[in-house]
C-alpha cells in the first residue's frame, strides 16, 4: 500500500495548529493538517488576542478578517470590580481599569509613533470566532490539507523523517503518513508529547474552576455599569464575549464540592445578583495548570501551543504565546526545508520560545496572586470605599504587561515585564513606526528577511552573501535613528532582529548565524 508523503504533518487544528499552517504555506511549504474533532471549537477558550499575536496575524493575511468576527472596534477594554450587577438590590461598581477600544488605540498609536507602540491593537474575540476564520484561510489553499475528523495515533521517527499513523474519527480506519516533520499542537493532553515521552515541570491542578457560557439578552443586567470587557468579583469573572448577546461565566469550585453536582442556572443567578433569561450553551469544570514541557523538541518532533505550555487565564497568555510558537516554528521549518538553514536553525525553537515559555508562566501565576489577595480584601473589607482603594492600588498588571506582550527577546536579557522598551538588539521585537508618508514600516517588510537600511550605510555584503530571499528597505528619515540604533538591521520573517551594524564588511559570517540560530 502506498503511503501518502507531506513535508509538514501537523497534529491539532486549533489556533496554534492553524496558525502554523497559514505560516508554512506563506513561504511555500506543503502541509496536512489533522484535527481528531469534526469541526472547530464551540468553546470559548480565550477571549484576547493581545497586540503582538495581530502584528503575526496581520502578516499571514488574515487580522482584517478576525477583526470582522470580533467585538465592535469602539468598544471598550475595560476591567470592572463590583460587588453585584444587581443595582436595584445594592450592587456597585467598586473600580474600574479603564482602556481604550481598537479605534482609540489605533489614534494613540499615530499620535506617539515612537516605537513604543504595536502595529495593530489587541482584539477581543472568542476562541468560538477565532477558529473559522482560521479554517477558511488555510482549507482551500494549495499549499494546505485540512482534515477535521482524524486524528492523530502514533509515529516513528527515524534519520530521514518520520511515519505518523492517523485514524479516523467516524470510522476507526487508520493511514500512515511520512512526513519530514512532525508538529503537536494538540493540546494540553497532548498525544504527540506523550508519545515523545516529554514529561511537564511545575503544578497541575493549580484551580478547580466552572465555566457557564450562555446567550442573552439582558444588557441592562449584564452591562449594568457600562459595557466593559469583564465585570469581576471575589467569586469570579463574567466575560462579555461579543457585547451584545454572549457571555461566559468563569467562577470557583468551592471546596469539597462535587462539581458534579452544581446547578449552573443556580450559580448565574448568584454571581449576577438575581434571574434573568438566558440559554445556557456550555457548562463544564475544568481545572487551571502552570506547566511548561521540559522540552519543545525530540529528533523530527515538535511542540507548540498548549502542548507546550499551560497556563491560568490571567494575563491572556495561552494562545497568545502559542502564536508566536507557530511563527517561529513555521519560518524555521521552512527555511529548513526550502534549503537555506543548518539543523541549528529549528534547534533554535526550543532555546528560543521554551524562555518565553517560562516567563509567561510566571507572568500568568504572578498575575493570580494579586486576583487572590483582591479576593482577600472583598472577605476582609467591609468599607466598600476602602475596598475600592485597595484594589486600585493593587492595580492591574494583567492587563498592562506590555513587557510581557512585546519585550521578550530571545538573546536571553529579561526586561520589565510591565514596561516595553523599544531595541533592535539582535533577538528583539523589530519596533513599529509610521513612516513621514503615512505607511507602517512593518507593512514594507517583506516576506522572508528584510534589511533596513537607514541613511548612507553601504549594504552590498549582506545583499550579494543573502541565501534567502531579501527585501531592502532604505529608510530616510532621522528621526528614527534614535529608536533604531544602527545604519542597518536585519530583519527576521517572525519581525525579530537578527542583527544590527553601522557597516557590514562580512556578509557571509551574517548569514551564517541568523540561519544556524545564533543571533549575530
């Protein structure tokens, strides 16, 4: 029997998955993509897609269309503290961390333009949003093949590539595939990490959390205070997923309860202040893990998103850090693969995106300690002006961890985690601007690397030595000079510097190391 052969399989058709597959066909990779469930998710997983994930998304061609599918850009971010939606039974807004929409974003990004800011704003989606626009964008393309239904079994591996075994959903038949890399992102119970033998380092089962995700109606309840991104309690956070009719609730388990037991309808009409009418479209446990894979490769085998890391919700981190594995994973995989890089380039992905990893689980457990010690004050409190003080002061780096979102480097150097401050050391987020003429220059970048080239610098060694495509770029304006630094950069296709100089006499040694994983 013939086996099917596919550069790239790639195991998990959930965002990171999808991700993954939208990169590799931008640079001419074929892939098959395999998703055990017969359709895109139905729950709401996130519901941030931070600043940094729509700078990627914007480069694979599809930020228009997920802003398409989420809530109105003149809606706000805000994070609300109160004590009831009820007002009429003596519920208040205790305090309110205020940020602003896409649209008002996009206007403070223009009037500063001083490197500090994103090129594209966060978005507030729902997960259930999130993944058709994905699908549409990678089923049909002639690079991709998307199964949803099958799933992904077994695999050997051996010097030349690896032979997975994938079975169908519906029917229990199986195939075998041969592949020259294999990637799992297939979640937190990942098979392809367990079939690694990849064990998980930190805590599990850090919360025993209950989601209640419904429609209704009911603005006037559930917007009592204005519309707000989540309305947060002791008890826990009601999510507005689309301002308009959808909504989750995510609360405790208490303890020593069977969550089994628990009346959803029951536990709506507690945490809002009374009934009201609504459908409720999921109700589930589930618990909340800090964990992080003590590996993120093994031979031809990879992990990325959840299959790599898990977090608790605080800080948005899950999906966010999952796409940026993707894009790292993906340029490198086809560089790989297209015949530019050594082996050191896709052994760069583990000692590249297993930091950021680390950092952001961190980042997600540090973000819960001050959720609990607000939970703290609403036991201990009994001012409601106090209470308010206090949680003001405790503030909300959850939601402000622009260092977190943005500053992560991969030359090993840990900046703030709240502040971002703009570089083009090699590692580095490229920093976004707005040229003179009005355009971005993330939007001049091209495909694969790009080189700026600011004033008079002579760039001739590193265009004649390039072994992948290159994009030049002459930026000619002063202005930018102190934001970045050096005459020329050289640009990454994940938007991260490889190197920077004020004159390059050795091309080749340049090359050598962006494409074997060094940062020059």
């Amino acid at each position: 029997m013939s086996v099917k052969h596919i550069p790239v399989l790639i195991a998990g058709g959930g965002p990171v998955g999808m991700t993954l597959a939208r990169t590799l066909a931008l640079y001419g990779v074929r892939c098959l993509l395999v998703e055990r469930n017969p359709a895109t998710t139905r729950h709401p997983k996130m519901d941030i897609t931070n600043g940094r994930s729509m700078e990627l998304f914007r480069r694979l061609g599809v930020a228009d269309r997920l802003r398409a599918v989420a809530v109105p850009e003149e809606n706000n971010f805000d994070i609300s503290w109160i004590t009831s939606l009820a007002k009429e039974a003596g519920g208040r807004e205790l305090h309110r961390f205020r940020y602003p929409s896409v649209a008002e974003k996009r206007v403070e990004i223009l009037a500063r333009n001083d490197g500090t800011q994103p090129r594209e704003p966060a978005m507030r989606v729902s997960q259930v949003m999130i993944e058709p626009v994905l699908r549409d964008a990678i089923v049909g393309h002639p690079m991709v093949e998307a199964r949803w239904g099958t799933g992904f079994e077994d695999f050997e591996q051996d010097e030349t590539g690896v032979t997975v075994t994938l079975r169908t959903t519906e029917t229990g038949t199986t195939e075998q595939v041969r592949c020259g890399f294999l990637a799992g992102c297939d979640g937190g119970t990942s098979a392809v990490r367990e079939r690694l033998g990849i064990a998980l380092e930190g805590r599990a089962a850090v919360a025993h959390r209950y989601m209640i995700h419904f429609r209704s109606a009911a603005r006037d309840l559930l917007q009592a205070f204005g519309i707000a991104w989540h309305y947060q309690t002791d008890k826990g956070t009601l999510i507005a997923q689309d301002d308009r009719d959808t909504w989750t609730l995510q609360t405790r388990v208490p303890q020593d309860v069977d969550a089994a037991t628990l009346d959803p309808d029951a536990m709506l009409d507690a945490w809002v202040g009374r009934s009201f009418a609504r459908e409720i479209l999921v109700a589930n446990p589930w618990f909340t893990h800090l964990l992080l894979a003590e590996r993120y490769q093994g031979g031809r085998v990879f992990l990325a998103g959840d299959a790599a890391h898990q977090y608790i919700p605080t800080g948005g981190y899950g999906m966010n850090t999952g796409i940026g594995d993707a894009v790292d994973l993906g340029w490198k995989l086809a560089a790989t693969l297209r015949g530019f890089a050594t082996p050191g380039l896709l052994a760069s992905y583990e000692s590249e995106r297993r930091p950021v990893g680390y950092r952001n689980r961190i980042a997600s457990e540090r973000h819960t300690g001050v959720r609990l010690r607000i939970a703290e004050l609403y036991q201990s409190e009994r001012d409601p002006e106090a209470l308010a003080r206090g949680i003001a002061a405790l503030g909300n780096a959850e939601n402000e961890s622009w260092g977190i979102e943005f500053g992560y480097r991969y030359d090993g150097v840990e900046g703030d985690p709240v502040t971002y401050e703009p570089t083009t050391a090699p590692g580095a987020r490229l920093p976004s601007v707005f040229l003179a003429d009005g355009s971005a220059l993330y939007d001049h970048l091209g495909p694969w690397f790009t080189l700026l080239r600011f004033g008079d610098a002579d760039p001739s060694s590193l265009i004649d030595a390039a072994p992948a495509p290159l994009e030049i770029v002459n930026v000619a304006e002063p202005r930018l000079a102190s934001i970045y630094g050096a005459k020329l950069v050289l640009v990454r296709p994940d938007t991260h510097v490889g190197w920077r100089g004020n004159a390059c006499d050795d091309g080749p040694a340049v090359w050598r190391h962006v494409l074997d994983g060094s940062l020059a």
